[in-house]
C-alpha cells in the first residue's frame, strides 16, 4: 500500500464523518472526474501534481476546480478544469 493509499473501511470511516456532520447535510458528497479531464491537466509536461480547489459554483453549489502544479506545488493556470458531475445527483450508483 503506498503512503497515499487507505484502506476501505478508513475511505468509509473519512466519507460518513463528512456526509453526517450537519454543517454539509444535503451537499455534494463527490464529484465524477473523466478520465480525459485528468489526462489534460497532465498534458502538461510539467505538472507533476493536481491541485483540487474546493469552489462554489453559479448556483451557490460546493465544487471542485482542478489544475496542475509543479514539483512545489506552483499553480499552472493554462488549464483549469471544473464542470465534474456532483453526486449524489449524477450519481445513480453506490456512493463511498
């Protein structure tokens, strides 16, 4: 397992603690990120990290935005991400 890697039942521990705390009740509780989204955000050959920033959208809704970031975690700002598909109201399928 590497030091970034946790273990099922800690990812369920993590993700009820956030879905049942009453400060975010009825909020986005993940977000869907294809697959080639990630890949743009490393077309840069210089990004060796992605930065998610947590936002609010238009609506006044919980986000994400994503990016690159060098080895010092510098921002890259020529690509900048968002429209992900929020859960649970994309989400039809099991949720963590």
């Amino acid at each position: 397992m590497s030091n970034h890697e946790i273990t099922f039942t800690k990812a369920q521990q993590m993700t009820s603690a956030y879905q049942n705390d009453p400060r975010f009740l009825g909020q986005t509780v993940s977000c869907v990120i294809p697959k080639d989204v990630i890949d743009e955000i490393f077309r840069n050959p210089n990004a060796n990290n992605m930065k998610i920033y947590f936002a609010k959208n238009i609506e006044n809704e919980l986000t994400i935005v994503m990016l690159g970031a060098d080895a010092s975690n510098n921002d890259f700002t020529n690509i900048i991400m968002n429209n992900v598909s929020k859960c649970p109201n994309y989400c039809l399928g099991n949720l963590l």
